[in-house]
C-alpha cells in the first residue's frame, strides 16, 4: 500500500475521508428534516385559521418547496464563493438531493391531517393531529440527532426535548390564533 507525502498510509486516509464525508451528508439530511418540519408545522399553524384542510395542505407542501429550493440555492451560491469557481450540473444536483428532506419531513404531518380530517374530524383538530404529529417526529429527530454524536442518555433527552418545543410552540400558536 503506498504512503502519502506525511507517512500515513492513502487507503485508510481515503476510506476515513468518505466516512467523514457521509456522516456530513448524513447531518446534512437530518438538519433539513428537522427545519424541514419546523416550517411545516408553522405555516400549518397559521395557515390553519384562514384555510380548508386541502388548503393548508396545499400551502404547506408549496411552502416547503420553496424553502427548500431557497436553501439549496443559497447552498450553490455559497459554495461556488467558496470553490471559487461555478457549480457544476451534478454537484447542484447534490445539494438539491441533500435537501429534499426539508420536503420529505413534511409529508407524514400532512397525511396525518388530511387522513384525519377525511375520517371525520373537523378541520381544526385534524390540524392538530397534524401538529402533535410534527411535534412527535421532531422528538425522534432530536433524539437521533444526539444519539448519531454519541452523547449520553440524558444529553439525547435534552435534544429530544428542545426539539419537540419547536412543535409545541406550533401547537400554542394554532391555539392562541383560533
């Protein structure tokens, strides 16, 4: 096996750096799917007092879409600044995939609220089946965040639990506003 210029050897240098790559990219996702839900549970709140189910769920999935290809601009921008040169088609491809969980985290919400309003709930508290579902998988996404840095049992449970606020602050403004 060769070495590199400082010794080491150039396939476990090269097989950490993929690793180290994917784990990135692995948080990379996981932080989309955690602001992904955050803004669907906002705009679900507020849109909540003005719309139909159909409409809220309309208004979500295009506002999600719109932050997400947003971000993923932003994201193109900043890294052609710091490539200094032009993103190429396949890397802008990239960070588009990167991102979609941004979109992907709002879909189980959705179902949920559209699923409950359809059994016959009224629109409001199939909203609310649809926050409290948000809230749930923000927990789970919090606590996961903590487990994959291998924090401890207690510092997963803080993460759990500042990560459901955000969906409970969602669950107080779609009360306060109706």
């Amino acid at each position: 096996m060769p070495d590199s210029p400082d010794g080491g050897a150039v396939e476990p240098a090269a097989a950490h750096l993929h690793q180290r790559l994917e784990r990135v990219a692995q948080a990379s996702r996981l932080a989309a799917a955690i602001y992904g839900l955050i803004v669907s549970g906002a705009v679900m709140a507020a849109a909540g007092e003005h719309g139909t189910v159909r409409e809220v769920a309309i208004t979500v999935f295009v506002t999600v879409l719109v932050y997400w290809l947003a971000e993923s601009y932003a994201d193109v921008l900043g890294e052609q600044i710091a490539e200094e040169r032009p993103s190429t088609w396949a890397r802008t491809r990239e960070l588009l995939r990167q991102g979609w969980p941004l979109v992907e985290a709002s879909y189980v919400p959705l179902v949920v609220m559209v699923l409950a309003w359809a059994v016959g709930m009224s629109a409001t508290n199939a909203i609310t089946a649809g926050l409290v579902t948000n809230a749930l998988l923000l927990v789970a996404l919090g606590w996961i965040a903590s487990a994959q840095s291998h924090s401890s049992i207690p510092a997963r449970a803080v993460s759990a639990a500042l990560a459901g606020a955000f969906g409970m602050v969602m669950i107080v403004i779609k009360t306060l506003l109706h």
